[in-house]
C-alpha cells in the first residue's frame, strides 16, 4: 500500500498511519468528559472504551458545552447511568468497555460501581470485560475510546475518578471529589480527539485486543454517513496523516511489539531546535541513551520535560522518583550546553500538580499524545498506544507548524500562569523556554498565580541509589528481573548513558 492509501507501515516504530478527517489535542479531563460524552450521545452503532480503569461512578460533565455557549441538555449525570440512558434510547447502539485485570477486588469496596456492572450484566448490549490477557507483572495501560469506527480518542486519560479538573487547577477546587466524597489534588492530562479513518484503525486495534481478552470476535461498524464528531467542536487539524506507534509484551500467539520505544529515539534523534515533553515518568534508559548522546554535541536541541514532583503511590515512588535522579543527575553531567531542563508546576496555592499527560512537541512538527510514559514499562511491558502528526511527511505538508506552536504555547501558558501572548512575548525575549521559565521566577511573577519550578532532586541513600539504577521495579522486559544485573538496569551495555555514568561517578569519587 501506498501513503495515499493511508495505511502504510513505514518503519518498526510505526504500525500504521491513517488518515484524519479532523483531529484536536483536548487539555485536562474537565474538557474531555464534556467532549467525549457529547460524542457518545451521538454514536450510532457502538461505543468501545478501553482502559487502564474505569470508574462508572464519575460525573461526566455540567451539562453545558465548554467549546461553545449552548443549552443545557437533560442526561444522567453518572457515567454508569449515562451508558443505560444511551443503549435505551438506541436499539440499535452496543456499548464494549475493557478495563486492565487488577485490583479487581478494588471494585468491591466502589459502592454502586457493583450495581452498575450488575445492571450491565442484564443488558445484552452492554458487555464489560477485564482483560488479562498478559505476562505476570505486566499491564493493560491503553487509553482509548472508539465510537462508529469513525470518531475515536486516544491519549493519557482514563474514564475513573481521581481525573476531572479544568486547566486552571485552583487550590482545593471542591469540584475535585471523590466519589466516597473525599478531595483530590490538581491533575493535568492530555488526549487527543480523532476522526475518520485513524478511529477505524484505532477500532481495530480494540477489537484484536478484545479477542486476545478472551471476547468475541467483533465485527467493525457498518460505513454510516454520520459522523459523532460534537457539533461546533472546532478541530485543530483537518485532513491529516497520523502515525499510530504500540507496546505490547510477548503472550501466546502475540508477539512483542517495541514500536514506542523506536519511535521516541527516532523523534528525540531528529530533533533540531527542542523537545518539548510532559511525562508521567522519568525513567527510561532507552530515552535517557537518546537525550545523552544528543546532549554530548556540539550544538544539542533544548530539551524541556513537565513532570510530576513525584509519583502517585508508594512503590511508584520507589521505583521511578529514583530512576529519575539517577537518570537526570547523569545527563546533568552530559549537559555541557544547558540544554537539558526538568520542571514540575505548581498551582497558585503552591499545591503540586500532578503530571499525567503523555505528549512530545519535536522543534512543532511533530506532535504526539498516547499512553506511553518515559520509562521501562511503556517501551516494553504493558500494552500501550500513542498517535503522532508528522508535518514533515508529504500528506502533512499543508499543515502550519504554527498550529502546534500554538498548542504548544497554550500548555506553557496554563502552567506558568500567563497569558499565550505573554508566553510567546517571552520565548523570542530570551530565546529558549528554560530561559522563559526562570526569568518569570527571579522575577518573582509566581507570586498569586500557577508557575514552574525546578524539579528538587531527592537526595538517594546507598540503597535507595541502588534500587534506582537495578530498575528491578521498573523492567524493559517480562522476567528481566530475575535476570543478572549486568543484563537489565539503567547503565547497562557500553552506551553514552554508561560513559556517562562513569564521568559522573569519578567526580563525586574525587570531590568526597
């Protein structure tokens, strides 16, 4: 097949790219429940959600369009609820939820999460599974909804509690509530919305996993001429070729797959002028050996990483805010320009935001949002999906880089508190985002407002340093741990990131 045709693999890091009809990077969960459950309300044939979890006790939205003033409309508020509404007011519609195997036992204790399910299971067209259908150790982390074949979303945001907030992230919002009632803290996520035949092949791509889940084979949608895109939703990119790139580990008849992983040092090799990055984590050695052996030119891009001040949960802490200062301490050393920045926002009650986007800007001609994180686990351990726009390639060439200047300047400017002219006005006064950032914080302008600040690097005991580098809690393969060190951790192997390591070493060695 041709590019033309839309469905060409064009190298290991890619399975297929397709064509988009319309595509837009939706920023934080308050504005994705209002689209996503506008778009399910227009669905015709079926309505796919998978993901990592899924909580059917969450509210999706306030009832009135964020994209465009419009009447209120009358649905249930509850997504368990909602999903009942839509099946009953559609003959024709089936709705497929598929959700990650563990903490099953969570649910127990999820109040009317049990209920709903009970309510699904009498509906014959509503069908919820749990897919297990991976080694031991790994997970199903994918964040995808499929609606028609023809309008899909695919990002970092799960359908569970713990994720609505708006961009403006206010200290002690009373709207982020748990569904037992108990307040959450500020929450950043990215997905991005897509339409045309990108959600067919994201369909397909659901479809195989439900199988492999254990499901019946499913049949794709009938073509319709209906399109579930929201009325007024105004795209950021039309008629468009976007890159779909996946992790999965080897099981049964499926082999590995390790198309993120190439992808992400493909697009950090190209680079030119930036990266701009927000991760859940920090902690891949395949990406650290790709910034390394960028940092050590002569001329490197600027690389500008959003992440968290540390992770959500205590093994998480354990095996990636370790990682993470052995990672970055070793390219601090590499870094002969100062190119290579790590921040984490702050709201303007001083509480951390949390960091849960998965989104990459190379130089704003490539943009890509997924489910991958920066660590072991997305390269080679849990099934994961990422979708990228490439301006470079020939069906993109209509495209403007200022669109995802644009988007570009809309993420720095929610975090630092300023308006996207401000930032703009910033970037072209002193040249480099880094130089942006810490400009805005010697002049003290955080005061009242959101802001970046440098990542504080924990200090590591011996032991902690060690966890850290084994990546024993954070392996690029099933069963990697069991294997001898020389074969796993962060500093295996000969390569810049080792070198490195070594310079790094030798100093402290002299300076203690």
């Amino acid at each position: 097949m041709t590019d033309d045709d839309g469905d060409q693999r064009a190298s290991p890091a890619v399975w297929r790219f397709a064509k988009a009809s319309r595509a837009l990077v939706v920023i934080d969960a308050a504005n994705y429940f209002e689209v996503i459950r506008e778009t399910m309300e227009e669905a015709r044939q079926r309505i796919f959600l998978i993901g990592w979890d899924f909580d059917s006790r969450i509210l999706l939205s306030s009832g009135r369009r964020w994209w465009q003033a419009g009447r209120r409309r009358k649905f249930p508020a509850r997504l368990g609820s909602f999903m009942l509404w839509l099946v009953k007011r559609n003959r024709d519609l089936e709705i497929r939820v598929l959700k990650w195997n563990f903490a099953i036992v969570k649910y127990m204790f999820r109040g009317t999460m049990l209920f709903d399910l009970a309510r699904w299971a009498k509906h014959p067209r509503i069908d919820f599974k749990f897919d297990s259908a991976h080694p031991v150790g790994c997970s199903h982390h994918q964040k995808i909804v499929v609606i028609d074949d023809v309008v899909a979303a695919c990002g970092g945001i799960d359908m569970t509690s713990d994720r609505w907030d708006t961009s403006d992230h206010l200290p002690r919002d009373k709207r982020r509530r748990r569904p037992t009632g108990r307040l959450y803290g500020p929450w950043h996520d990215v997905t991005m919305m897509l339409e045309g035949d990108v959600a067919a092949a994201l369909g397909e791509l659901g479809r195989d996993r439900w199988k492999t889940a254990g499901g019946e084979a499913l049949e794709p949608c009938r073509p319709q001429n209906h399109s579930p895109w929201p009325e007024g939703l105004k795209a950021e990119f039309e008629d468009v070729e976007i890159g779909i790139a996946r992790t999965r580990a080897e099981y049964g008849k499926c082999p590995e797959v390790r198309e993120i992983e190439r992808l992400f040092v493909e697009q950090i090799a190209r680079a030119r002028r930036f990266i701009y990055a927000e991760t859940q984590y920090f902690a891949s050695r395949a990406i650290a050996e790709a910034m390394c052996r960028r940092l050590e030119e002569d001329d490197p891009p600027e690389f500008f990483i959003v992440n968290p001040v540390t992770a959500d949960g205590w093994l998480e802490q354990k095996a990636m805010d370790t990682a993470r200062v052995e990672l970055v301490k070793t390219l601090q050393v590499a870094d002969r320009h100062n190119r290579f920045h790590i921040y984490t926002p702050v709201n303007a009650g001083g509480e951390p935001i949390y960091v849960h986007a998965k989104l990459m800007i190379v130089d704003d001609e490539i943009l890509r949002v997924g489910s991958a994180n920066m660590n072991n686990r997305s390269m080679g351990l849990d099934s994961e999906c990422d979708v990228f726009l490439d301006i470079r390639r020939p069906a993109n060439a209509h495209v403007d880089p200022a669109r995802i200047t644009g988007l570009r300047l809309r993420l720095l400017s929610e975090h630092c508190g300023i308006s996207e002219e401000e930032v703009a006005s910033g970037l072209e006064r002193h040249g480099s985002m880094a130089a942006m950032v810490d400009a805005l914080n010697r002049e003290g302008a955080h005061s009242g407002r959101k802001y970046l600040e440098r990542l504080p690097l924990k200090q590591l005991s011996e032991a902690e340093r060690a966890l850290g580098e084994s990546g024993v809690l954070d392996p690029e393969r099933p069963g990697e741990m069991f294997e001898p060190m020389e074969r796993r951790g962060l500093f295996r192997g000969r390569g810049h990131l080792m070198r490195t390591r070594l310079m790094r070493k030798l100093r402290r060695s002299k300076s203690g």
